[in-house]
C-alpha cells in the first residue's frame, strides 16, 4: 500500500522518539501504581506486575494495570490520532488519505505492538525502515500511516480553498 502524491510518512526519528516518550510515561504510571498499590510478594505468582522486585500487583488489579495501559495506546489514537508521545512530537496516526482512524484500526494496530515491540523495537523499526510509508507491522495490517501533524493542517486548508473556488466557480456558471 504506497502512498503517492498524498500524505509523507513521519521520520523514524520523531516516530522512535514519540515511541520513547510514550513508554516512559507507561512505565512511570506502572511504577506508581505498583508502588502504591502492590503487596509483597512470597509466591512470585506468575499473573503478577513488579517493581523492583519487593512489590507485585495481582491478580484483578494486575490485570486491569495491564488494559489501561493497553488502551492508553488504543483510545487516544482512535479518538484523536494521538498519544501523548506523538502529541508532543507533532505526529498523527491516520488513514492513507489522511482520514482519522477507525476503532477497529487503532485496535488491529495496537495488537500488533507487541510483536513491533520485540525485542526493544526493532522489529517495529526494521518493518517501518524497510516500506515504503515507514509502516511498523501493526500499520501495514489496520491500513494506518503516522504523519506530521502540519502536512494534515495544510492538506485541509487546501480542501478548504479547493472547496471555496468551486463554490465560487458554480456562483459565476
């Protein structure tokens, strides 16, 4: 699926570095809760989130740590085209022709992140170098793109004008 003559794919720079700040935060939000909220461990119980090694978050709580931080990627992207991360970078995740995505895509993108994600990345990093739209593995199977937030801004004043000079095209015919 190459994109030509629509959007440009973002560097892989901004997108690792939006990747960084995001798993930063997550790793945090999982440090505090843990911190806050978890037990000591005397079974090393496997279905377990641990800091450090002295404190474990079990069971429900485990579990429920474990969906948030799933939709902490899921949600924003879908609602807004966005994490955190890419907000503060300047990238939006987007259909081909720039649309915003659906649930379902930003689930099918998200569901691959783990396999992306395998070993530090790099599998999501060689995927993306190595098409044509920097895709990781989750974009190439939901159909996404990850793009600068100021090629959308201008793709849509550009609509907007288009759309202003055929109204005025159909006022004077």
């Amino acid at each position: 699926m190459e994109i030509r003559n629509q959007l440009t794919p973002a560097k892989l720079g901004m997108r690792a570095f939006a990747a960084i700040l995001d798993s930063l935060l997550a790793t945090g939000v999982w440090y505090l809760i843990i911190s806050m909220w978890g037990h000591t461990d005397s079974e090393g119980a496997l279905t377990s989130a641990t800091v450090s090694g002295d404190k474990v978050l079990t069971g429900g709580p485990a579990l429920l740590l474990m969906l948030g931080t799933a939709a902490y990627w899921i949600v924003p992207e879908w609602l807004a085209g966005l994490t955190i991360g890419k907000l503060i970078c300047g990238l939006r995740v987007v259909r081909p022709d720039g649309r915003s995505i659906s649930l379902g895509q930003s689930l099918k993108r998200n569901l691959l992140r783990a396999l992306d994600f395998f070993p530090f990345y790099l599998t999501g990093f060689f995927a993306a170098k190595l098409t044509p739209n920097r895709q990781r593995l989750g974009d190439l199977w939901a159909g996404t793109i990850v793009v600068s937030a100021t090629q959308l801004t201008r793709k849509v004043h550009s609509a907007e004008a288009n759309s202003a000079a055929e109204s005025a095209k159909n006022l004077e015919g």
